[in-house]
C-alpha cells in the first residue's frame, strides 16, 4: 500500500534554517545539511527547502546547498523559493533535488509549469500554493484566494480553479500552504485540504498549521491528504519524527515503518 | 566500478551521488564501447517510454546492451530502465521496446479518485524469491516509487519483488541470471535503497 508521506519544510535563509509565524518573527535553528540528515535518519519520508530571502534579494538560489543536500541525504527532496527560470530549475535538478517548487513565478508565467513539466517531467514540478480564505463569491467559488510573495499579494485567483489549471499545465503535484494555518499549529486547514484533494488527480501535499498528531491524523482522513509537511512541530524538538508515525501507525494511517 | 548509462532519459545526480555515497567508483557513459567493456552496469531513466527508445536507438545503445546482458555482466535497470527491458508499452500509444524480458508495459487504472496516478511515494515491496540484491532486506520494505505505468511479467519465474498500487499487482522487481530490474528508485529510497545498490555492487552474478 502507497504510504502517507511526513515532510519536514526547512526554510532556509543565509544558509541557517529558520522558522517564523506567518513568514514573520523568524529565529534560526541549525545548518540545512545537519538538520536533513537528522530528520533523514529519523525517518522522514522527503524533505522541502525554502530559500526564503532569494527571491527577495534578487539572487539565485543556492545551488551549493543544494549539492550538500543531495551528497548527505538519498531520500527525495524538493527545492523552492527564488526559482526564476527553466534555468534555475535545471541547476537544482542537477544538483541532486528530485523536485522543484514554484509558486509566486507560476502565478505571474504559469507557461514555466508545462515548459518544466516537458523538459523535466510532471514528477519533478510541484506547484506551491498559499491560499487565504475569503467570502465566497462569483470570482472565488471555492472561498480560497491565491497569494504569492509570502502571502503579502493578493492575486484574485480562485485556490481550486488554479490547482486544476496547474494540473492541466503539467503539474505533478501540489503544496497547499494555508495561509490562515502557517505556523500556528493549530491544525491544518482541513476543509480546503480536502476540497483540492477530492478535484485534482495528482497528489496533493498539506501545509500549514501541524502542531499536534490528531493534527496529521485528521489531515490523512479527513483532508485526504497524501502527505503533510511538519515545521515547527518537529524544529521545536517538542516531536519527532518517529513518535509522530508511531501514532499515525496506531489510528491505522498507512505509514513508512522501515528506514 | 559501475558503468551507468546516461541516454538523455533524465537525471542521473542522485543515482551517481549514491554509488559514491558506498564507496564506488562511478563511470556515466553514452558510448557503446564504454558499456562493451564494463564490470557492471546501471541502466536507470525517468520519463516517457517513447522518448528512452528513440534515445537508445540513436545513440546505438540496443545492441550493446543486449549483448552485456547475454554475456553475464551484472546489470541493473531502474524505472524506465526496468521498463524498456520489456516487449511493448502503452505509453505513447504503444511503444516497442527492447524484448530482454517477456511481459509488457501498463497504465494504472482505478476508479478510485483519490487513489492519485502517477504514483508518487513509499509503497512495500514483498519479496517473492529471494535475491541477493535483496540481501539483508526485510520483507514488505518500503521504497520510492514514481511512475504512471508498470511492468507486467509474463514468466512468473522472473517475478522477484511484488508491489500492490490502484488496480495492479505488479513486479516490482524481476530479473534472471545476471540481470535484475526495480521500478521504484533505490537511489532515493534511503538505507535501504543504498543497502540494495551495495548489494548489487558486491553480486557477483550465478543467482
């Protein structure tokens, strides 16, 4: 049986990890590299990067960090934030990540999902996306609108008419990132995790909000989630990995037992 | 040293970072002269099945690599490189493939929509014969699986591991005498993934 996937998201800036509420008040905890291995070995199931100062200080992404990664780690592992071109997606690939992550560029050119998806294959596209809630209406059926730029822009897109459009462009799988969630810990946004789950034929990965294990449980059954990103929960040191699965195991979550 | 075979059929980083991550010596090839006279060879490939036969065939690679493998080299294909060893797939709309084993090449198919094609994650495999690749593998270990299609064994005798996901049954692992191919990715698959490409680095074939 297909396992749920446990993600931990490393948000990295100036090459420590970090972690914030709603991108903001961040602290750093540790070196992406050691802290890869530790949740590597710890059991995780794939691993995401955020390099979250690239975009906004206008620079490439860093590629060596990538390659440390990749040498240390032999487990999946997606790269997003300060992807600008098929060219940057190319160098992180190369580098060793299985999987790129786009997100604010896909709303503005959504063409580099179908051009990244053809060069490289659906399977290494994934599209991120922040959603906030908002009443619903004509415009936003669904009642999620999109935000890019660490939520700070609005884009007047409906959260599900543009998770089925990044299907339909090639998209292999989808972040969703609450907004309303983000580093809360006071669960994931479960309604909206299941609305995308339920309409879209590729997996759809759970952001946003873990902070408990009735948390992932929920998200697993009643969010139809097919993985779940962990952040502070497991950053804090509060959880681990391995005690997280053993309760997703006991409420009967198909689970990665071995490592 | 592994001789991997690098036909344009996507990236071969994570493969190559994982040899080296147990010790080995690592040649990445395009060339039939390279493969003609390799110790072992890794035959990996994502992507469409279409694209990796058009690949093989331009870049002359077909013959040596049937050639290896009648001769009792050590070869190891992975993904699509499992999935071209086959006689026919439905991707593309029917492509031929290489016939090194009989069987073919299917899509997924459910009902079921939340059960999400490709499948993309940790699925068990159970081990049906055992195989020295598989040395010091638990049973029902789980490993990185990402495909929309799947090879389906014709000879029995060739099934090694087995893998259950939306309407299929599949081989997981097959093989015979020298030649041995997974769908899922041991590169990525953690310990365990590197525990099978040790053993492959250190079979010395007569299974």
């Amino acid at each position: 049986m297909l396992t749920k996937r446990i993600i931990p998201c490393l948000d990295v800036r100036n090459r420590k990890v970090t972690k914030g509420v709603k991108f903001q008040n961040n602290i750093d905890l540790g070196d992406p590299v050691e802290m890869a291995v530790g949740y590597s070995d710890g059991g995780c199931d794939e691993l995401v990067f955020y390099d979250i100062t690239a975009s906004a200080e206008g620079r490439p992404i860093d590629i060596d960090m990538v390659r440390e990664v990749a040498k240390a780690v032999h487990i999946p592992f997606a790269v997003g934030g300060g992807i600008k071109d098929l060219e940057d997606m190319r160098r992180v690939l190369l580098a060793g990540a299985e999987k790129v992550s786009v997100n604010s560029l896909a709303v503005k050119n959504p063409d580099i999902i179908s051009q990244g998806a053809k060069q490289f294959g659906s399977q290494c596209i994934v599209l991120g996306m922040d959603p906030v809630k908002v009443e619903k209406s004509d415009k936003f059926p669904s009642g999620y609108e999109i935000t890019i730029q660490g939520f700070r822009t609005r884009t007047g897109l409906d959260a599900l008419e543009w998770a089925k459009r990044a299907e339909g462009l090639g998209a292999g799988e989808i972040v969703v990132n609450s907004v309303d969630a983000d580093g809360t810990q006071t669960g994931f946004e479960i309604n909206l995790t299941r609305m995308i789950a339920e309409n879209v034929g590729i997996p759809v990965v759970a952001s946003g909000g873990a902070g408990t294990y009735q948390h992932l449980i929920d998200v697993f059954t009643k969010g139809k989630a097919d993985a779940a990103i962990v952040a502070s929960m497991i950053h804090t040191g509060k959880f681990t990995i391995k005690q997280i699965k053993d309760k997703l195991i006991a409420a009967n979550i198909p689970i990665r037992q071995k490592w | 040293m592994i001789t991997i075979i690098d036909y344009k059929a996507g990236n071969l980083t994570s493969v190559q970072l994982a040899f080296e991550s147990i010790g080995q010596k690592v040649k990445i090839t395009d060339k039939p002269q390279d493969i003609l006279c390799a110790e072992k060879i890794v035959f990996p490939g994502v992507g469409a099945a279409k694209a990796a036969m058009d690949s093989l065939k331009k870049l002359k690679l077909i013959e040596p690599i049937r050639k290896v493998i009648a001769d009792g080299i050590p070869f190891l294909g992975i993904c699509i490189g499992m999935q071209v060893l086959f006689e026919t797939s439905e991707e593309d709309g029917g492509t031929e493939c290489m016939s090194i084993l009989p069987g073919t090449v299917k899509k997924f198919k459910t009902s079921d929509k939340l059960c999400k094609i490709p499948q993309i994650g940790w699925n068990a495999v159970k081990i049906v014969r055992p195989h020295p690749v598989f040395a010091g593998i638990e049973d029902q270990s789980e490993f990185y699986f990402v495909h929309s299609y799947y090879p389906a064994c014709s000879d029995k005798n060739n099934i090694i591991g087995q893998t259950e996901y939306a309407d299929a049954v599949f081989a997981s692992a097959a093989g015979r005498k020298n030649l041995v191919a997974v769908q899922f990715h041991p590169e990525k698959s953690g310990r365990i993934g590197l525990r099978l490409l040790k053993n492959f680095s250190d079979w010395d074939e007569g299974c």
